[in-house]
C-alpha cells in the first residue's frame, strides 16, 4: 500500500475516523488510510441531521463494492449538517479524504473529548505500528 | 494456517489484497476491483482461481456413478463437452455445483469449489463403492487460471498452434499452450467469452508470466476474487455458500435446467416430491429502486412481512445498478413484484426482474 497522507490540523481516532474542531462544531470523515483500506466507495448512508451519538458510537455507514464498515464519531454531539454530494459522488470520500470527501458535521461538541483522541504525530506512529504488525 | 495456490507469491508480488477464501489465501483484487470488472467485459482479464478442486473419474462405471452423483444425464454428453450440474444429497439439498468435462465414456473430469472439496470427495468414494471406478483427487497438483474477456482468444491464441477458433462454448481441447499440455474449455463464470485453463502446478509461474505479459497489448488486467463476484453476480449465476447450499435445493434455486429427471440420481425422489408439492420459496434476482447495496443475509419484506433474504447483492459496474440475488416466498417471485428489502434499520425498495442482469450482447 502507498503512503498515506495524514493532515495536520486534525485528530483522529483508533477506527480510522477524523475531526476537525472549530468552537463547539466539528467535521468528521475518514481518513486517507481508511479510505485506500476500504477501496472504492460506491456508498455513504448519512447519518440523520438531529441524531445525537456520543463519542465513539456509530453514526453512519461507508461502502465500497465488497464491504460495509461503520463510521464512528470521534466525538460526541448533534448532527448539524451532512454531506448531502456523497449521495452522488460517494468517490469523494476516496480522492479527497480531508476536504470533499467530508461526511458529516457535528454542533454541541465538547473539546476536552479531543484528549481521548491522537493529534496527527500520534497517528502516524499508531499506522506505522499498524503497518509493522 | 491459510492453504496458498503456486501463484501466491506472484499475487504478493502484485500488491494483491489477499483474504482468506474457503480455506485458501486468495487474491480479492490487484489495484481496483471496478478496473478489473470492467477490463473483463471490455477487453481481458486473468484470474487464479487454482483453489478449486479437481477429480478425476475413470473405469467402466464412471457413467454410472456420475449418473448416481449428478443431476445431469452424463450419457447425453459428447467427448470433449462441459456441462455444468448440481450434487445433491437425499433430501435434494445441494452439496456442490460442479462442472463436468467428458473425455471418454471412461473418463470424465468434476471440477468443484475450493470450500466444498474435501466434503465432495468423501461424498464420490462413498457413492463409488462397488463400481469399477477409480476417483481421485487431483487438487493439489492443478492450477486452474480463467483468461475472460473480447481479447481473451487472441491473447491466448498467441501461445499456442492449435486453433481456438474451433472450440465451441462448453467444449474443451487438450493441446499444449506454450509448450505445457493442459485442458483448456471455452467456458467461465464471467458472461463473457473466455476459457478455463487446468495444468500442472509446477508450470503455474510461467504460464501466468506469458499471459500477462502478452495480454498487456490487449489491455489484459490481473483479476481477483472480488471482480469476479460481481461478473457473476451481474450474469445471474450463483455462488455456492451463499445463493446455494445444502438447505436449498436445484428447483428453488435457478438450476433446474440443470437436474434430468429422466434418469435415476441420489436426490431425485425428493426434487420430484418437491415439484409436485410446489415450490415454497423462489431465488430471484433483483434491483434497487431507492438508494442501498442489498448484502448476503438481509431481510426481504413484502407488506410488513417478512417473506425472505438476499444471499448476494453487489453494485453492478456494468449496469450502474445496486443488483442482488435472494429468496422469496413462492408467487412473490414474479418479475416486477416490488418487495422491500432491510438495509440497518431502513426498508429499501427494490424490484424483482428476470436474470441474468447483464446478458452479452
């Protein structure tokens, strides 16, 4: 597998989710690795604007031609908005993992929840961990 | 501890993600499983699919324990014909669909799943005591490679003298591609034109290594497992663990083309019962009306209840469709019966509509 690109300014969790805090609202999707894991995204089942999830519950579901996986959230809050393109263009997911590629966004997010969660020095370390397994 | 076909370190050497497939390690794609689908319908693909099983039947009584063992009337067919069929057990419940190659009234080839293979044997030998027949399992010596696809006989055309033209669809020759003898059918599990390729496993680098490299002008693509689940799932042929097993018989399933009922066979006074009877459930083939992948073992709905459950359902490159394959209730399998189909916790629409999805043109 080729190198996978891991943004900054983001965190991310255990399940290969990642979030961008602003104030009390985040943008949630899944990362470069999780996408080149899952292949072709050929579906994204949004979650439902208004449904509440607590950090690390199941929000939503990614799939590619072969498997279905859960997207988790990578912390706790009120969907907001969704990323209504991905009903079309579900291979955004793929292309632009951190930017069109967006899933959903969440309001009434509590920050402190982002020290359950590793920054991106963090991450790679845990994907070269993951790797060398 | 996985078993590995000849080509595993070929499939390594690829990328190839592999996963464990009825016992074996096996290729699920190379790069892009919708690539590989598509190279397939367009122009090539090659696939490793050495974890199938091989037997090998011969005696004076091959014909009768085939009879025994299969549902197709053997002694209809001529040398050099495939024919595929179904074995069933008592009940009529299907123990494997098989492929059968005739080279002589005394010597026939079954070729049967890579899951299935161990349970198959036990099964023959068990059914060959008393008859002259010899059955052997011939498995771990045979690799087996499809090359399918428009550009499939030019490719491998290229590497040998005999003249593939000639065979027909369900026919095989043995002839030497370069220079290995093997058996090679025009035959497949894809819906397109190609051919089936059983040699001996020490030439399974080489002849892997020519076809690829040929193939490369004709755009041949290395393909896996995955691909080759949605060729067939667009073809509307089924795949045995999941769209048939031991608990569904050939009449339930789309094989009753395939089961004789003018000759005597293990399952036959069951599958007539049945028949008489009528049928309580039907697989049928399916396509999404609103937005969701049908997958194997979800609900089917019809009015509030529930009436059934998919075994197969894939996004269909060829077709832009969401496409599956499942059981329903008898009578609920006429086409355009609209049922409902239980994605999470929504009910998704979906049409049933005649197979195969995706026919050739």
């Amino acid at each position: 597998m080729s190198e996978h690109k891991i943004q900054n300014d983001l965190y991310y969790n255990k399940d290969h989710e990642w979030v961008k805090i602003v104030g009390n609202e985040a943008t949630v999707g899944i990362s470069d690795y999780a996408q080149q894991l899952l292949t072709d995204v050929v579906f994204v089942e949004l979650p439902d604007i208004g449904k509440i999830v607590k950090q690390f519950e199941r929000a939503c579901v990614v799939e590619s031609v072969k498997s279905v996986s859960d997207v988790y959230a990578p912390v706790g809050g009120i969907v907001a908005a969704v990323n209504k393109a991905l009903e079309t263009t579900p291979e955004a997911v793929n292309t632009d993992p951190y930017g069109a590629g967006w899933i959903y966004k969440l309001s009434g997010v509590n920050a402190a929840e982002t020290s359950n969660l590793m920054d991106a020095p963090a991450y790679k370390t845990f994907l070269d961990q993951d790797k060398a397994k | 501890m996985l078993k590995k076909t000849s080509l595993n370190a070929k499939h390594h050497t690829l990328g190839a993600r592999m996963v464990d497939f009825g016992g074996w390690e096996m290729p699920v794609m190379y790069t892009n499983q919708i690539q590989e689908h598509q190279a397939v319908r367009q122009r090539a693909g090659l696939f490793d699919v050495s974890h199938m099983g091989e037997f090998i039947i011969t005696g004076s009584d091959a014909v009768t324990l085939l009879q025994k063992v299969t549902s197709r009337d053997i002694s209809k067919m001529t040398n050099q014909q495939v024919a595929l069929g179904v074995i069933c057990n008592e009940q009529g419940g299907i123990i494997d669909d098989i492929t059968i190659y005739k080279y002589s009234d005394q010597k026939y080839m079954l070729v049967v799943n890579a899951g299935t293979t161990p349970g198959d044997y036990d099964w023959i030998k068990k059914q060959a005591v008393g008859l002259t027949v010899q059955v052997d399992n011939i498995s771990d010596t045979m690799t087996k490679l499809d090359t399918q696809g428009p550009q499939a006989e030019t490719i491998l055309q290229k590497l040998t003298a005999a003249d593939l033209k000639l065979i027909k669809r369900y026919n095989f020759i043995d002839t030497a591609i370069a220079g290995i003898p093997m058996t090679i059918s025009r035959s497949g599990y894809t819906g397109e034109d190609g051919f089936e390729l059983y040699f001996t496993n020490t030439a399974a680098e080489q002849i892997w290594d020519k076809l690829l490299a040929i193939g490369q002008d004709y755009g041949l693509l290395p393909c896996g497992l995955g691909a080759r689940d949605t060729l067939r799932t667009e073809c509307g042929m089924m795949l045995y663990g999941h769209d048939i097993d031991i608990n569904h018989t050939p009449l339930e399933a789309v094989y009753g083309w395939a089961v004789s009922f003018t000759k005597d066979f293990i399952g036959k006074a069951a599958l007539e019962q049945q028949k008489q009877a009528g049928l309580t459930r039907k697989l049928v083939g399916f396509e999404m009306l609103d937005r969701g992948i049908a997958r194997d073992g979800y609900l089917i709905y019809y009015n509030g209840e529930t009436v059934g459950a998919v075994t197969s359902g894939v996004p269909s490159p060829t077709l832009g469709k969401n496409i599956g394959l499942g059981y329903v209730k008898y009578g609920l399998h006429k086409l355009d019966t609209i049922i409902q189909i239980q994605i999470r916790t929504k009910l998704v629409a979906a049409k049933i509509v005649k197979l195969p999805f995706y026919k050739k043109s």
